[in-house]
C-alpha cells in the first residue's frame, strides 16, 4: 500500500472513532485491497466490521442484492451496480457507511464500451451514496492501486462532507 493510502486510512480511522461509526467493503475487483487498507491501521476492529469479495455476478445478486436486470442491461462495471454495492454491503455487514469498487483491472475484460482500466468506485449509506469513475490502464498491478487509493480518498472525502454537513 502506497504512503498516500495510509494517511488517508488513518485520517479515516480517526473519523470513525470519534462519529462511532463502522464501514464495511463491497469489492470486486480489488479484491480485498480496500478493506486491506482500511485495516492497516491499529485499532480497526472497532469501525471496521467486514468485507464482501463479489468477484462475479452471483454475490454480487445473493449477498448484495444488485438487481439482476441491471446486471443484464448495463453489465457490473456501471455506476448504479456500485450504488447498490454500497447499500447491500451496509444491509449484509449492518455498518453505518460502505465502500464499493466494480470494474475490469485488466489485462482483459473490457469491451469497447467499457474498456479495461474502467472501474466504478462508490462509498456513503443505505440513503446517500456518492460515486467516481476510475478510466486509466497502466495494468493490473497500478490499475488496482489506483482504486484502491482513489476509494480511500473518496470515502475520506465523504466522511469530511457529512461531519460538515452536521455542524
């Protein structure tokens, strides 16, 4: 995990403890990297409460509840399926707040219209959710670990925007 990625995680890890509030990931491609970010910092058994690996489609629809037709209609690698990734993920792991990562890390996978490097990143609640869409191929390897980063910072971003917003 890069330098960056850490100071964001313990930015986040501080947030957590002091809202008293958990997270849970929903990962496909990625694979696990965020939740392995989120828990490189001590003391994350307290926020953190687990992650959901949805590598197909399956998981995707029986333990987080995507809607099959959309599956179907726009694949897995869209901005709505990583919506729904983040509220299954807070439903099935009972947390506050989830972080979603879908899309093709290459070297294959993509389509035309949906090239390899193309990965969907979305993190909020049940209610709100916000998303952004990575669209970089420099491979697998750096592809994943601009995910990750990039999901970090998105969450972190997020956690900031609503501490604000209740003020």
């Amino acid at each position: 995990m890069d330098f960056e990625s850490k100071i964001f995680s313990r930015e986040i890890s501080q947030l957590l403890w002091e809202m008293d509030k958990t997270v849970g990931t929903a990962e496909s491609c990625t694979g696990g990297r965020i939740a392995e970010a989120i828990i490189s910092v001590p003391g994350a058994s307290k926020y953190f409460k687990g992650g959901i690996i949805s590598y197909v489609d399956e998981i995707k629809m029986s333990l987080l509840g995507v809607d099959a037709s959309l599956l179907e209609e726009k694949t897995a690698v869209c901005e709505d399926v990583a919506r729904q990734m983040v509220v299954g993920a807070c439903k099935a792991l009972n947390t506050n707040y989830a972080i979603s990562a879908t899309g093709y890390a290459g070297p294959g996978g993509g389509t035309k219209e949906i090239p390899v490097g193309t990965i969907w990143l979305a993190c909020g609640t049940k209610e709100k959710q916000i998303t952004m869409m990575v669209q970089e191929d420099h491979g697998r390897d750096i592809n994943l670990a601009i995910a990750t980063n990039k999901a970090i910072q998105l969450f972190l971003d997020f956690l900031k925007s609503e501490i604000q917003s209740n003020e």
